[in-house]
C-alpha cells in the first residue's frame, strides 16, 4: 500500500501524537516524514519536496493566506485542525484558503484519509478560493470591478478615477474607490482627507490572516462626501508597496466584489513583470497588485494624454497590456487633457485617429482640459460634481459612467464658468 508522506505541526497537541503513534503502527496509509516545530520548518519541508501534504494547527504562528501560497506552489495539500465546535477560527481557516478542516478530537483514522484524499482544489500556486463573507445581513453579491490605469507622463488617472468613482456613487450608493497605487497614492490628498494609515494595508494584513469580512470592510471604508463612494485610502509612502501580497490582493478584490455594486480602482503605471519574477511562481513582486487587478477587472479605463508625448507613451504601454492579457473589448480608452491647439482641426478627432492608425481601438471618451474647474476641486478637496457640475470635464467623466452602465450618453457642452462663492477661488 502506497503511503502518502505528511508533515505534522500540531505542537504538540495531543491529535498529533495520535496520528502519529497511528502511522507508526501501520495503521493508516501515512508516513510522518517529519514532526516540525513552527511554519519555518513546515516551509522548509515543503521546499524539500519531502511531503505531499502538512497537518497543522490553527493555532500555528504566521498561518495566514501568503504562507499557505508557498506551500502550495510547492505541491504540498494543508490540512488545518481547530478545535472541536469553534466555528470561528474554523471561518478563519476557510478565508485564508484552507478547505480540508478537522476537529481536534478525530480519530488518526479519519483524519488520515482526509490528508490522503486528492484535493478538491484545482492547481493554482496563488491558492486563491473564494473569500467567504461574514454577517448574516449582507446580501451576496456580484460587483462590477473597473481598473483605472494609464502609462507614466501623469495622464490623469487618479483625477479620472476619483471623479468616475462620484459619478457612479450618484448612481448607486454602493460604490468604493480604492487607492491602489504602489507607487505612492495621492486620492485621499485630492479630496482632503487626512490619513495616518493606509486603508489598503489595513486590508491587506487583515486578508492574509483571514479576520476581514463584508460588515468589517464596510465599517472601516470612509465616506468620500455626503453623496460619495466609500474610500479605501492608499500608501501615504512609496516604500510601503511591501505590505501588498499577490494572494491577500486577489481574496480582497474577491471581497470588494461582494460588498459593492461598483469598485473602482486607481493603479499605478508599470506593468513590468520583474526579471526575478519570472523564475517565482509566487509573486509578481512590486507590480502584481496592478496586474493582477488589470486581469481580474470587468472592465479596464485606459487613460492616455492627448498630446503627441502622451500618445506615444500610451501606445506603447497599451502593446503591453494586450500582451499581459487584457482583452480590446475590456479596455475603454479615455483621451484626457483635450484641448485645442495640439492638432489639426477638432482636437478628439486626430487622438482617434491616431488610437486606430496604430492599435485599432476606439476612443471611448474626450475629456476636456478644465485647468479652472479642477483648480476649485484641489482647493475645496472636493470633486467635479460637486464643485463644478455641468463643466466639460465633468459632464465627460460623467458620459463614461453612463457608458459603463450601459445608459445612453448626452452630449457634452464645454460652457461651465464658475458661479458664486466660487469665482473667489478662479484666478481671472
């Protein structure tokens, strides 16, 4: 009888020396290969190659989804034991991926066929499952996931993203924007809001030990205005991206999905996949949040600058995003900065056409260049919609919503000069 190799970090427990004692006897189809003190030595074990599955504890150290991640990128099937009728830390173990789950008190027997029997989950080196949400007054549901994204040269996404996320809150309440940006994010600071921790690592670190759910995540999005999306802020620094793993990301993009209608995301520029990457099945390091959200998206805003500069770098990078996955059809390229003087005749109309002359694509949106209207957002730290509605702008971003919802568009009218309070605030 074939025996499968295991290793055991119980601590000691009295189900491992059971199971244990078991496999020495002959009596079930395992072989303890080797009992290990902490997760090091079970990681060790599984870099070896020594086991095909480890039963631990609940209660082991630095048991959390990035770790399970390696384990399984190395073949090696978990199996976690909690104890007998705790419900909770059960939960825990399902949302950091741990399917196979045992009480304390089974017999060798029966727990020897559960860590011999083939794994229910298909090969996946992230070990992403499906999060389950907590709290019996969420509804489940299927969110729309939208990636904002441009190339370097500062072609507007996070402007584009902020007031995208507004325009859609106005729509359906159920709206988050996220501040995804591994290279520093600056949404908070647009709408004036003072952060001294970044919602997104908050998350993150909640998501890899499998202690955040839909009313948590909800309880802790701030409000953006009185009729805005709820935040989740950004990296204040840009040396914090280290916070932000590839397996924590993708079971909380899982989890935006179920606690809102829409979520939108700002990202940031590079999609390069690092030179040491390529040989780590793991991790896509620094830019796989951007990635991974690009992949995973339902739907893709590409923003390019419409000026010559612009244009290059956006072709460029958008060669490279087909290349990583992103379908045409998923991608709504957005012109931003539209004004005249840049080319010949209506400004929109040679950004299209040079968006087909080299990639084939259509231009979804022309977003006009209002220096004044996103000056009196900057100042008042608030939105266009509600600094400046009816702006050009505004009336722009809001048609891309419409789009994006599958509402028919109203023709955008650039005759938005600020009233009242706000002419103090433009420079004549």
């Amino acid at each position: 009888m074939k025996r499968v190799k295991i290793l055991t970090a119980g601590g000691g427990q009295a189900w491992e020396a059971a199971l244990v004692e078991a496999c020495e006897r002959g009596a079930v189809a395992l072989e303890v290969v080797r009992r290990c003190f902490d997760l090091s030595d079970v990681l060790a074990g599984a870099a070896e190659g020594a086991a095909q599955a480890a039963v631990v504890a609940s209660g082991l150290r630095w048991l959390d989804r990035e770790n399970l991640a390696r384990m399984r990128a190395e073949n090696l099937e978990v199996v976690g034991v909690c104890p007998k009728g705790d419900e909770g830390t059960e939960r825990r173990l399902r949302q950091i991926g741990i399917t196979k789950i045992v009480s304390s008190d089974v017999s060798p027997e029966a727990l020897a066929a559960i860590a011999g029997s083939p794994s229910a989950l298909t090969e996946d080196p992230t070990g992403e499952t499906e999060l389950v949400p907590v709290g019996d007054d969420v509804a489940p549901q299927v969110g729309c996931l939208i990636a904002v994204w441009g190339p370097k040269g500062a072609p507007g996404r996070t402007t584009v993203a902020v007031n995208l996320a507004f325009e859609l809150a106005a729509r359906n309440p159920s709206t988050a924007l996220v501040d995804a940006d591994v290279y520093g994010g600056s949404v908070a600071q647009l709408l004036g809001i003072a952060e001294d921790t970044a919602g997104v690592v908050w998350a993150s670190r909640l998501a890899a030990r499998g202690e955040i759910d839909v009313p948590r995540l909800l309880a802790a999005a701030r409000p953006a205005g009185a009729q805005g999306p709820r935040l989740i802020s950004g990296l204040a620094r840009a040396e914090l991206w280290t916070e932000l793993r590839s397996a924590s990301w993708s079971s909380l993009l899982d989890l935006f999905r179920v606690a809102f209608a829409f979520t939108v995301v700002d990202l940031g520029f590079c999609l390069e996949e690092e030179e040491e990457s390529a040989f780590d099945r793991l991790a896509l390091r620094r830019n796989g949040v951007t990635r991974s959200t690009l992949l995973a998206a339902d739907h893709v805003v590409a923003v390019a600058r419409a000026d010559p500069v612009g244009l290059r770098d956006f072709i460029q990078a958008f060669e490279e995003l087909r290349d990583m996955g992103v379908t045409t059809e998923k991608a709504w390229v957005v012109a931003n900065q539209v004004r005249p003087g840049l080319f010949a005749g209506e400004p929109a109309s040679g950004v299209r056409a040079a968006l087909e002359s080299y990639l084939g694509v259509d231009l979804q949106g022309a977003l006009l260049y209002d220096r004044q209207a996103l000056d009196v957002c900057l100042r008042e730290g608030r939105s266009l919609r509600e600094c400046c509605p009816g702006s050009g702008l505004q009336q722009g971003i809001a048609n891309l919503a419409m789009g994006l919802l599958g509402q028919p568009r109203l023709r955008v009218r650039p005759g938005w000069k600020p009233r009242g309070l706000l002419r103090r605030l433009v420079p004549r």
